[in-house]
C-alpha cells in the first residue's frame, strides 16, 4: 500500500534558502581574496621603494663609484618620484634625507646620518 502525505525531495522554499546561504558565502570568500591581492599588491610596492630608498642612500653615500648624487636631488624611477637633501649638523655630521613617493601618495621617508666630507 501506498502512504499518503510523504513527501520526497525538496520544496522551492529549501531550495531558494540553500541557494541564498551559497551565495553569502561565495561573496564573503570574494571580498577576503580580494582584499588578500589588495595587501599583496601594497606590499610589494612598499618593498618595490624600500630597494629604492636603499639604492639612492648607496649611491648618495658614494658606495656606489661613480654614480654619486648631487647635495639636493629629485628623480623620478619607474612609478615612483624620490627626493634626496643632506643639511649640515653640528660636529661634522650631515643629516640626509630620503622622501619616496609614488603618484604624490604612500610616501617613505629615509632619514640618516653620516660624517661630513671635507
């Protein structure tokens, strides 16, 4: 015999919840990739200035011969605009700064030391 009222599968409205909790979370696994690739990509152009903050003190500071920047210096290199100035200081000290910026925003700035050359 046949019962009557047993129900097989599922109903529209099981369905449509199922469907509705899916999509929550592929839209919430979205947005933490995205803001994954996000940190990624300030990361590496924060590493990107970093290397060449450090160039630009090595070649300042004369470690590398022949290239030596002037006293005050502005350049530009690949994206990112960079500005060197040295200032005298008490007890034969010069203070040297470097400012990286790219598209005028996220800047570093460098700042060190170094005994004058006479």
């Amino acid at each position: 015999m046949k019962r009557q009222g047993i129900e097989h599968g599922f109903t529209l409205l099981e369905v449509m919840m199922a469907v509705a909790i899916f999509g929550i979370a592929v839209i919430t696994l979205l947005g933490v990739f995205s803001n994954g690739l996000n940190l990624i990509r300030l990361i590496n152009d924060h590493s990107q200035a970093i290397i060449l903050a450090q160039s630009k003190l090595a070649e300042f500071s004369g470690a590398i011969p022949s290239t030596g920047l002037e006293r005050d210096a502005i350049g530009k290199q690949g994206c990112f605009d960079w500005e060197i100035h040295s200032s005298p200081m008490d007890h034969g000290l010069e203070k040297i700064v470097l400012t990286i910026s790219r598209n005028g925003h996220q800047k570093i700035q460098l700042v060190t030391l170094r005994e004058t050359i006479l």
